[in-house]
C-alpha cells in the first residue's frame, strides 16, 4: 500500500500578514486543490493524509466536496513546525502502508510520472527524492552584501516534494531527529542522520513551489483551467 502525506499546516509567512498561500487561486482553484488533485488522481497512491492546522478540517471538507476528491483520504492536525507535522502525518499511516510520499501542499505541479519515479526509486533504495541539478552559477558571501566566492555547483542539486520513503525508514529518521533535538526543512535531511541512502530522481519538468506573490503567474502557466 502507498500513502501521500500532504503537508497543509504552515502559514506561508513570506506571502505576507493575513494570506494563506495554500488558498490562493490559480486558474480557478485554490493552490493546495491543484495539488490534491495530482495525488487523488495517481494510480500509485492509495490513500491520502493531509496534515492541517487545526480549525481548517472542514475548509478541507469542503474543498473534497467541491472538487470531487474520492481517494481515501483523513486529516491530522499539524505540528510547531514543518518537521513535528510530517511526524503527526507519518505517525498517522494505516498499519498496511509501505511506501510514504511526503508532498509540499504548496507545489501543485507535481506530475503522477514523477510521483510513481520516486515510490519506484524508493522501493529500491529505502528513500529517495524529486531534484534538479542546479544550474545557476553560485555565489557565497560573508556580510550580505559583497561576494566571498564561487560555489562549485557541478554536484549540487536542488531537492523538491516528493520526497519518498518506506514507511519504517522515515519513522526511524524522523524519531533520530526528534531525539536530537534538531529541526528539519527537509525529510531526506533526517535519513542523513540515520546514514540512510536517498536516491536523486531528475525532474524533468517543471515543479515549483508557492513560496512568495510572484510565483503565481509562472505557476498558472503550467496548471490547465478550470478542472
């Protein structure tokens, strides 16, 4: 059994006071329906858990309702932080599920291909990725304001959602971090902790996330109108 955790708690502060980036509209739905509607539609996923912060369940209700979101599907209250969500997700998982994609409600452009690249890729190796290669030259500096050096970008890679795993491994690298005391953005930063290897799956189109204002209109350009 394969599983998706949507994670739909934060509140998106680099949109600015008083916007929830997840229901933003974008050709003619809010972000966060855009991407449900990938994971509902993926033949590799069975079942759906959307981490939201509480208060939200039945905006959520709601928006199945209006969209027509039949896969199975439950909601769990979210956590402090993006780390202490996908913890109350994963801890949420029917005993029967193997394989975990943990998804960013905010990128709404993931395709079912690289959906079921990573479940497949993860399967193999324990865990694995969606990323990109980095192109851009790169720069690092000391004070904010003037440049220290080049980066060598040759190995680096920029890493996406999903981000995939079998089930005991996320839980194991998720309960190393919590241990420690230490606080993640990212779900493969915890396998590094358990020496847990995580496949790079290329994605070779694009997926990109809501993070500020002027991400919408190169979002909308990727996204069909009016589903």
């Amino acid at each position: 059994m394969n599983c998706a955790i949507l994670v739909a708690a934060g509140r998106g502060t680099r949109m600015g006071p008083n916007v929830d980036k997840l229901f933003l509209e974008v050709s003619g739905r809010p972000v966060v329906a855009h991407t449900w509607q990938k994971f509902n539609d993926a033949a590799c996923i069975d079942e759906i858990i959307l981490v939201v912060r509480d208060g939200m369940q039945t905006h959520f209700v709601e928006l199945a309702r209006r969209h027509h979101f039949t896969k199975p599907h439950r909601f769990v209250i979210g956590g402090a932080e993006r780390q202490d969500s996908v913890w109350n997700g994963v801890a949420a998982l029917p005993p029967a599920c193997e394989m975990v994609a943990i998804q960013d409600a905010a990128r709404p452009c993931t395709s079912e291909a690289l959906i079921a690249a990573t479940i497949l890729a993860a399967r193999e190796t324990g865990a694995a990725v969606a990323a990109q290669p980095v192109t851009d030259t790169l720069k690092e500096t000391s004070d904010g304001q003037t440049i220290s050096r080049t980066v060598d970008r040759s190995k680096l890679w920029a890493v996406q959602t999903p981000q995939t795993f079998r089930a005991p491994v996320i839980r194991r690298a998720l309960q190393a971090a919590r241990d420690q005391g230490l606080k993640l953005t990212d779900d493969t930063a915890a396998c590094e902790l358990i020496g847990q290897p995580v496949r790079l799956v290329p994605c070779t189109t694009p997926n990109p996330k809501v993070t500020v204002p002027g991400d919408l209109p190169f979002i909308a350009s990727l996204l069909p109108v009016g589903l």
